[in-house]
C-alpha cells in the first residue's frame, strides 16, 4: 500500500477532492469521489512514498500560493487560476490514507495530464 493525502470535505467527510472535472462524481453536487473512487481523488504523494505529514501540506500550500501570486503578477486580477488551493483549503481538511499500487500508477498518470 502506498500512503497519500487526500481533501476530505469539512462538511461530508465521507467525499473527497477530485482530481480534475473529468474524474469527478457527477452525482456529486461539488464532484467529490468516493472512498471506493480514491484514485481519482486530488493527491499529495511525497517523493519517497512516506506517509505525507502536515509539512508537507503546508509546503503544498505554499507551492500553490506561489503560483496564484506569479499568475496574478503576470496577468492581473482576472488571472485563470485553475486550482485554487486557498480557497480549495476553507472547504477541505487534508486526511491520510493508502492506495494500491495500481490505483497509485492510475493517480500518477492524472497528475501528468
């Protein structure tokens, strides 16, 4: 198994981030996958496939501000930011769990695209 960190949503704890509007849950009023849909969830998977800690996290986050913060630079406030991790954060609390290798060889291929 391999461990990973997931956004469970703060208000139906058993739905979780999706990865992109193609993977997501259309039954889902905000598209959020199911525990039994995990590898189509948004994923924070470190490196050395240790168990992701709040470090990590908070470095995402900061990752994810950075890019907000060049993208508005450079195209002002109207600035497509497709992910928008701050706002993402107010709705979802991050939760560890673990994964398949096949379901992780499946995530990994999301995240390239």
């Amino acid at each position: 198994m391999i461990p990973v960190m997931v956004l469970r949503n703060k208000i139906n704890p058993d739905r979780y981030l999706a990865a992109n509007i193609d993977v997501g849950d259309w039954d889902d009023e905000n598209l959020d996958v199911t525990i039994h849909d995990i590898q189509n969830a948004y994923m924070i998977i470190r490196k050395d496939l240790a168990v992701p800690t709040t470090k990590d996290f908070e470095e995402h986050k900061v990752l994810h501000a950075e890019h907000k913060r060049l993208m508005v630079e450079r195209f002002g406030d109207s600035a497509f930011i497709s992910l928008d991790f701050e706002g993402v954060c107010e709705a979802y609390e991050p939760f560890n769990t673990a994964i398949t290798l096949e379901q992780y060889n499946y995530a990994k291929k999301l995240m390239e695209e």
